[in-house]
C-alpha cells in the first residue's frame, strides 16, 4: 500500500499518544510484535465517532466492495491518558457473540478496538480541509471543521483538491501523520473484560 | 402556579435533574441519545403549553420529556400541561423508570407501555397529539423518522398536530434531505407543517457535538381522520436497512430490563469497600 491519498479513499484518522500509562513508543513496539505473532492486531480506542457497529464496520464494508481498504492515518500528539490499563480478554464483532482476544494481542484500557496490520512509521501529511466526514450524524462535514475539541478520530474519505460546500478553511488544517496501517476484517470491534 | 414566560428557572432545573437521575444510560447503538439539560428544561415548557388539557402519546422517548412535563406541572412550576401522557417504547428500562418515578411522585396522568414501532400500533385513535424523537435517518433520508411519524400519525387517529424532532444544520446536506422528505411525508399522509422552530436542542452526542434539532410541529388537515385503518406491522426491507445508521437494520425487539432491588444507587460491581484499619494493600 503506497501512502498517495486518492479522492474518494477511505481514511480512519486518529490521533495517538500516552494511552492507559503506556508511551506511544511502547505501544508501537507492542502492537508490532503482536502483528508478526497473530498476523494482525488490535489497536483499543473509545468514543462514539469511530463507533465499531454504527460507524467503521459499515464505512470499511462499504469499500471491501469496492475492492478497496481503508487506511489508519494516525497523529502522533502529547496526551496524558489515565486509563486503568485493564486487559480486555474478550472481543465482539456486534455486541453479543463474544470471543477470547488471542493470548499475542493486549488491549488494554478500552472499549473498543480496531483491527490492524501493516503498522509502520511514515511520515506525511492529511489535509483535512481536503476531507469529508464519510457516515454518522456529522456525514458531509469537512473534516478540518469536525477534528476539533473532543473529536480526535473520524471516518473520512478524500474528497480531492476541490473546496468542499461548507465553511472557509481555516489555518492549521494540515495532520501531520506518523503512523499508518491498513484496517482489516472485522475492523472494529467491542472489547470487555470478564475476568478483573 | 407559574404562567408561560414566569418559570421559577431553579424550580425548574431541579425538577429536570430529578428527572435524569431516574433516567437509565442510554445504550448508543440503538440511537439513544439524551438532549441536554437546559434544552430539557425549555423544551419541556414548550411542550406542556403546546399539549395542554390533551391527551399525547410519545412514541419512544428516551429523554425523559414526557416524565419532565408531567413532574413540573405536579409541581406547580408549571401551570398547564397535557390531560394524559403515555410513553411508547421498546426499552424495559425507560418504560419502567416511567412507571417508577410516576408511582414516586403521583404522577397520575402519566403511563408507559411497552413497544416496538415495527408493531402494529395497539391505541389507534385514543390520543389527540403525538411527540417523537426518533431515530434522525441520517443513513436513509428520513425513513426511521417516518416509520416513528407513522406511529404517531396512527395514535391520533390522522388527526390532531404531532411533534417532530429532528435534525436540523444548514451546513450539512442529510439533516436537509430528511427535512424534505418528513414534510413531502406528512403531506402525503394528510398533515401540512404548521410551524418549524429550528436549531433548538443540543445533545450528549459526540460523534456530532454540534448537531442541533428542531421542532417540526405537523397539523392535520380536517377530516383526514377518515384515513385512518388498521394498523400493521412495518417489514418492508427498504424501510428499515439503515434503520439505525448504514447497514444498521433493527436487530432487538425489546430491550429488557435487568431487575434489581437496589435500584438508582451505584452498582456494587463498580467498587470495593476499603474499610478503616483494614491492611488490604
């Protein structure tokens, strides 16, 4: 997978740092290590904006048919993340069914997660001001209007160089991504912890 | 007794914080979303005078409005208010803190009833307004919003004014798409717009924290109620694919309550007790 955006791609943006008292640097040496083990990972997130059910399944499923995949374009940002460091020890796709999480994976301190592989260091930029939020109640939305305040993760998909219909860009609209991975099946599921 | 416009604004605001502590958490898959207090608080005011001395069914309702607008009038922070109030929904959990806080505080004009809107309606007829705030179909042009219009446009027997609330933001192009085709619905269904108050509620939403709702207030026009028939139930795939979003089609038929005895106070499986003295740690 090369890193050119192409409009009408899909993009899960997010962004990383600190989470559940662990260092990014520990995280990627972490998640590296369980994609050579299990051939993928899972990478634990929350929040209803990347929703697993209601939001990254249907947007990655929607270009699965399209024969295409979704890239994760992650930012690197300073965060203090507090969270219990609690391993999830199981994982569902709607909620329901649950299954054992793999003994190579660790998710820890989270409700949902994302499923990855192909995680790599890269070095580029997302201008968001060149995306629109692709499902949801904020459908349509630029991105560079939506990724601000609490809302630090999207479902995107490039809408190319042309202005998109909604407010003047502002300053400071480029993300400056340092991760990248490709989303696989399931994409994102629910994680819980039965045992703690 | 207050009139409209002379609200105690405390009176009020404890009352409504009554009414959401006795609320149960919403579960967001299902598209519950709760608006805001203040919003609540105006909102329910708005209601109350607009329902006053009816009798209105609310098909579904996860906000509590309906539990608000009967408390403030029992208070008399209010002084007007609908004659009868019935809550439809297929959650246990709020058709039960309904009956709960009603059986708490006396509230005799209020009831709930279990039920799911892909049933055919059980009380044609029997209600003079509807309210709803349904699930905004932002996935599939509006169609949750109708299958929730329908139920109510039934309640009333095709007569009366029925509350929508729905998604409403210039900037985006679905929230207006859905404006469109809930009144090209009414009209094909015998109801004109009467009034759109736009951009009043927020919400705990967010995946779209600036998203707002409207109020899209639909009358009937007279004599429409020979429109009325026999309810059925709603499994037309087209209608309900992305019920609740894309790809999100309606899955549960009730969401049932777990009982317990201790309810409204802090599950015991959230914390431990470290006891004075004691050498744990």
């Amino acid at each position: 997978m090369d890193d050119r955006l192409n409009p009408g791609g899909g993009v899960l943006f997010i962004k990383v740092g600190t989470h559940a008292q662990e260092t990014l640097e520990k995280i990627i040496e972490r998640k590296t290590k369980e994609i050579e083990q299990a051939g993928y990972s899972l990478w634990g997130y929350g929040g209803n904006t990347c929703h697993p059910e209601t939001m990254v399944q249907p947007f990655a499923k929607g270009y699965e048919r399209l024969g295409q995949t979704v890239r994760v374009l992650m930012q690197p940002m300073v965060s203090s993340h507090f969270a219990e460091p609690v391993r999830a020890d199981e994982f569902s796709i709607d909620g329901l069914k649950w299954n054992a999480i793999p003994a190579a994976i660790n998710v820890l301190g989270s409700r949902f997660a994302l499923a990855i592989k192909g995680l790599r260091k890269a070095e580029l930029e997302l201008p968001l001001d060149q995306t629109v939020v692709a499902i949801g109640n904020s459908k349509g939305r630029r991105g560079d209007k939506y990724i601000m305040g609490r809302v630090d993760k999207a479902c995107l998909e490039v809408a190319g160089p042309a202005p998109v219909p909604n407010d003047p860009a502002v300053e400071g609209t480029v993300a400056q991504i340092g991760l990248v991975a490709e989303l696989v099946e399931p994409y994102a599921v629910y994680v819980r912890n039965k045992t703690a | 007794m207050a009139d409209a416009g002379s609200i105690d604004l405390r009176l009020a605001m404890n009352a409504i914080s009554d009414v959401i502590v006795n609320r149960p958490r919403p579960i967001r898959k299902i598209d519950q979303i709760y608006m805001k207090a203040g919003d609540m608080v105006l909102q329910s005011e708005l209601v109350a005078r607009w329902a006053d001395g009816k009798r209105l069914a609310f098909i579904g309702d996860g906000d509590a409005i309906s539990v608000c607008i009967a408390y403030l009038k029992q208070r008399n922070i209010i002084g007007y208010g609908p004659s009868k109030i019935c809550v439809f929904d297929f959650d246990e959990r709020i058709c039960r803190a309904v009956e709960r806080f009603a059986d708490k505080e006396r509230l005799e004009t209020l009831e709930s009833r279990l039920y799911n809107c892909l049933d055919p309606f059980p009380s044609n007829g029997k209600f003079d307004l509807f309210y709803t705030n349904p699930p905004w179909g932002a996935s599939n042009d509006g169609e949750s919003v109708k299958v929730f219009a329908q139920r109510g446009m039934e309640a009333t027997g095709y007569t009366g004014e029925g509350m929508l609330v729905i998604a409403d933001d210039p900037e985006l192009a679905w929230p207006q798409t859905v404006l469109s085709a809930v009144q090209r619905f009414g009209l094909d269904n015998g109801y004109f717009t009467q009034k759109m108050m736009s951009r009043l509620h927020t919400y705990h939403l967010d995946d779209a924290p600036e998203l707002r709702s409207c109020n899209l207030v639909l009358r009937a026009v007279p004599g429409n109620g020979s429109r009325a028939g026999k309810s059925q139930a709603i499994d037309d795939s087209n209608r309900l694919t992305n019920f609740y979003g894309r790809e999100n089609p309606p899955r549960v038929k009730y969401v049932r309550e777990k009982k317990r005895l201790d309810y409204g106070n802090a599950l015991e499986e959230e914390y431990d007790l470290e006891l004075i003295g004691s050498t744990n740690g």
